[in-house]
C-alpha cells in the first residue's frame, strides 16, 4: 500500500473516533511538506470545519497528537499552521521500505486487475509520411498504455489507418501523371516518402489549375471545383468505391509502399500496435445505428432523404449522419467502429489519443452514442493534445513543409552524437558501442522533450534545447541512471547485511522520501493521462540524486552501514529512473 494511502486510512479512522463522524477520504487532501517547513506529509483539513464545527487549529493539534499515540511506530511527529497537519515518518519505514524493495524490479508498480481499456493513436493517412505531429502522438499513445498497464490495466493498442478517401485519390492521380512508372525501389525512397512527394505534387498542380482559371475569368470557388485534376480526383473516387479493378490495384500498390515505410518508423522509433484497423473495412460501418437512432427518435430524416441529429439543446448544432445518396460520414463510421471495438475486445474504456482540433467530432460521437444508449458510450475518452510547432510556425502537409518523423529522428542522433563527443562522455564506450548510445539519447531526447508537457498544452519543438546534458531533459535523467549503474558495477549490496532502523541523513532521507512517490506518481499520470507527470518526477529524482552523490561518497562512506545503504539507494533509485524512461518509451543507457 502507499504511505498516502495508509495516511489516509489513518486519518479518516482517526476522524471517526475523535469525532463520531465518518469522514471520506475524498473530505481531505495530503500533499508532500513543501521544504521550507518540518513534516514529510501535510493533511489538508479546512473543508472539514464546517462539518466538524471547530477551528482549524484545534482539529489539526487533536489529530496530530492522535495519530502520534495511535500509531508510534509510523510518525514520530508533527506539526501544525491553522488548517495544515505536518506529519514527520519515522525513519524506520524509509529504511525498511529500503531493505524490501531495493532489489524490486517492479517497485511502485500497481497489481490489482482493473478495467479493460483499447488505447487509440497514431491513425495516419496513407498518402504521405508520419510527421513532427504524428511523433507526439504516438509517443503519448504508447506512453499512456504502459502507464495504464503498470497500474493493473488491461490494455489494448489499437491503430486506425485512414486508407481511404480523396487525399489518397490526390496521391494516386499524381502518380499517374507524373511518375512515368517510378517506384520506391527504383528512386531509392522510403515507400511513405516517396507517395508523399506526390501528394505534394498534386497540390502543386492544381494550384496552378486554379490560378489559370482565375485568371481565365472564372471564380475562384468555382474554379477550385472545376479544376481538372481535382474532377479526375472526384472519378477516381468513384470509381474506387465502386471496386474498378485498375484503380483498386493502383491502391493497393501505393498503400503497400506507404505500409512499409510506416513500418520502419515504427520500428525505429519503438511504437506498435496490438491491432490495426483500417478505414477501408470500416466505412461503411454505422449504418445499422443510424437505423436503430431513426427508430428510436433520435434521429429525423430531412426532406432530401439525409439523415441528422438535432443537438442544439446540448449546445452544438445539427449533424448529418447519412448523406441524401446514402452514403456514411465520417461520424458515422466512428460509431460502427466504437461498436466494434467493444464486441470484439469488450473493453471498459476506449481511449482516443487525438488532437484537439477534433475536439467537436469526439464530443459529438460520444453524445450521439450515449443517445442511442449504447454499452460503450460513456467508455469514450476523448485525449485532447495540443500541436507540435517548430520555431518556425505550424507546417502544412500539402505544401510540404511537415517535418518528416524520419528526417526529425536522424536529426537527433546526429545532435546527441555531436554533443556526446564535444562533452567528453564517451571515452569509455567501444567504437561498435557508439551508434546504439547516440540513437538511444537521441530519440531519448525527442520522447522526453515531447513527453515532459501537458498533452493539453501545445508546445514548439527545439531539438537543440532538448539535448542539454544539464536541462530538464531526457539526456540528464539518462546520463544520472549511467553514474549510478557505474557505481554499482564496481560494488553492488550485500544482501546479508542488516541496516540499523534510524540515523538517516537529511539527503539520504530526501531521496528515499522521492523514490516512495513513485507509486502515487504513477497512479496520479493513470488517472489524469498525462505522462509529463512521471518525466518530471524522473528529472527531480535525478537532481535529488545528483544532490546526494556530489556531498556523500558511495565507496569510500565513512562505515561500512552508510556504504551499504547507500548501494541499496543507488540501487533503487536507478530502478525507479530506468522503470520511469521506459514508460516514457525510452532506453536507457547503461554505460556513458
């Protein structure tokens, strides 16, 4: 169990029999002692005075003194300001949870059995290469099902692949016209890369198309209809939906390419999926709701034969479901697949890693299913993230200005292979050791970076900034694990020995009071899915930990107890860092 929760077993207990009144472990809050005063845990007591009718002061003294004679063995102390109970442990618990868990690989982690959840990222089209964008979502779906998974989630990564539609259409009519039977092998391209240049050429085209007919006299709205190749676009469309062989084999081909060159940035950059969907079998999917929402009311059918729903008492607006020539929209076909989902994996939640500017389209569907009083609506989770910006401003895939995922990841290699060398860390390293470090500190960097901001915030993406070995960076949390497993190659605890209960010094006890967090932290970054949660509780691990090593020799303590509890310090504190990167998505580095 976490102390917080103990703590608050306490508490509530205590409130009971000093007061005959139950209280909530939701009636109070526990929080860490800011450093500028004396305890290790404050409880928060003001929204109990009104219930309890006393004063702050006289709850919190009463408490205190309390939970001192009730439970001698776990605080030692405490201390109070108007509403704030500051508790002191003793110094028993941090050394015996010290001697429990200092070999625990799985230290914090949780092990109850809990939900079903189907985590969704990724979902990249299929007529160019991932990008800046597509890394922050990927890393933060990953990150947040293992998050979920170390709680005790059972977890499902899913993919949706959008392998359909005009913008593919866009790719393959450019490919026609303009690659004089080109292929990936042949040009010496990624297969994502090089359908993406010709994404970029269509739109290159038809600008030219509209510019012509604008300057022919023709509106421009008109003319953005009329264009010639976005009228062979629209054909080609047709003509897939009605399953034209050539054209259905011209897909197949081009989506293979683009397959394979996914696949190696998947691989490159450690994300992967326990299913992949794919937009083609599932668009047409959500016809048979939108029958069953006509039945019930939910739906109304306008005169032209197109199917709505009226949510403007929810505060949006009107929403067409089916088109008046019958055909789905998108809304449509994530309701069938949601269906899916939860008939084939029959998860408790579904949680969809998307940008916030779908954050209409995901309120809609929820609400839409949740009229239709369907089993997985209230299950629908909606992680709103924020863009990825480079200092230069936003980028635009049709004028070809994204960065390339690939491109940004060689890009950090480069940079930690630059920075390694000038810094001096590598002197020890053999030369066929050399590639595997700067890879791992340069995605590590790129994880980190992207990983350490609220997903709900948008944030710019400085690869220079990243890499600092002295920043709050990925690299800094990397390079501390790297001291620490080189203390502990040269000497490692003796197991048989036996720690003294109490003469802890303060930096000692900081980091041991940092590593309990762990746990809390991890269930704190499950419940918000918020991943920055644990990179900022590495970085401070890592400074608490630096802190430590520049005033206390490990080697050469001034006994042969300090030396030992120091290498059961190291020795968690390095488990919890590395249990904490590899949530992240990241290696860690064992040697630097």
């Amino acid at each position: 169990m976490l102390l917080t929760d103990t703590i608050r077993e306490h508490v509530a207990s205590a409130l009971t029999e000093l007061y005959g009144q139950a209280a909530g472990s939701c009636a109070f809050q526990i929080n860490q002692t800011r450093p500028e005063f004396e305890g290790d845990y404050t409880v928060v007591l003001f929204s109990l005075v009104k219930s309890l009718k006393r004063s702050p002061d006289d709850i919190a003294a009463t408490l205190g003194e309390f939970l001192l004679r009730k439970h001698p063995d776990l605080y030692v102390g405490h201390a109070h300001i108007k509403g704030f109970l500051n508790l002191t442990v003793a110094e028993s618990f941090w050394i015996g949870m010290l001697e429990r868990h200092y070999e625990d690989s799985c230290f914090g982690k949780g092990d109850l059995k809990r939900q079903k959840v189907m985590v969704e990222y990724s979902s990249p089209n299929t007529n160019k290469p991932l990008h800046l964008g597509h890394l922050r979502n990927n890393f933060l779906g990953w990150s947040i099902a293992g998050i979920l998974k170390a709680n005790g989630y059972d977890v499902i990564k899913s993919c949706i692949v959008n392998d359909r539609g005009v913008h593919i259409c866009k790719s393959m009519i450019a490919w026609q016209r303009y690659a004089n039977g080109a292929t990936p092998e042949s040009s010496g391209m990624k297969g994502d890369h090089f359908v993406g240049e010709f994404y970029v050429k269509f739109n290159d085209a038809y600008k030219l198309e509209v510019e012509s007919l604008v300057a022919g006299g023709m509106e421009k709205a008109a003319a953005e209809k009329d264009a010639p190749i976005m009228k062979a676009t629209q054909v080609m469309l047709q003509q897939w939906e009605q399953g034209e062989p050539g054209v259905m084999e011209l897909w197949r081909m081009m989506n293979g390419w683009v397959y394979e060159g996914f696949d190696v940035t998947y691989k490159k950059i450690g994300s992967d999926f326990d299913k992949t969907y794919f937009e083609s079998d599932t668009y047409l999917l959500g016809k048979d709701a939108v029958e069953d929402g006509l039945q019930k009311g939910v739906f109304f059918r306008k005169a032209d034969g197109s199917v709505w729903i009226d949510l403007t008492a929810d505060g949006l607006d009107e929403k067409i479901l089916l088109r008046n020539d019958g055909t789905s929209v998108y809304i449509t076909q994530d309701i069938g697949l949601a269906k899916r989902k939860y008939e084939e994996y029959g998860i408790d939640q579904s949680i969809y890693v998307i940008g916030d500017e779908q954050n209409y389209h995901m309120k809609v569907l929820k609400l839409i299913c949740q009229k239709l009083g369907l089993p997985y609506a209230d299950g629908i989770h909606h992680l709103s993230y924020g863009m990825v910006e480079l200092p230069t401003g936003k980028m635009k895939s049709r004028e070809g200005t994204v960065v390339d995922a690939d491109d940004i990841v060689a890009e950090m290699i480069d940079i930690a292979s630059q920075h390694t060398q000038a810094l001096g860390k590598v002197k020890d390293i053999p030369v066929e050791d050399l590639g595997k470090l700067y890879e791992t500190l340069g995605l590590g960097a790129l994880k980190f970076f992207l990983l350490r901001v609220d997903p709900k915030k948008k944030m710019i993406f400085n690869p220079e900034e990243s890499i600092d070995f002295h920043g709050f960076t990925g690299p800094f949390v990397q390079y501390t694990y790297a001291r620490i497993r080189s203390i502990l190659r040269k000497q490692q605890p003796d197991g048989h020995y036996k720690l003294l209960p109490t003469g802890l010094l303060p930096l000692e006890k900081d980091l041991l009071v940092s590593i309990e967090q762990y746990g809390t932290v991890l269930q704190q970054a499950a419940h918000e899915l918020n991943p920055s949660l644990l990179a900022i509780f590495a970085f401070n691990l890592s400074k608490t930990f630096n802190s430590f090593y520049a005033e206390h020799s490990v080697a050469s303590a001034e006994s042969e107890e300090k030396r030992q509890l120091r290498l059961r310090i190291c020795s968690l504190t390095s488990t919890v860092i590395r249990s904490s990167l590899e949530l992240l998505g990241m290696d860690v580095p064992e040697r630097m």
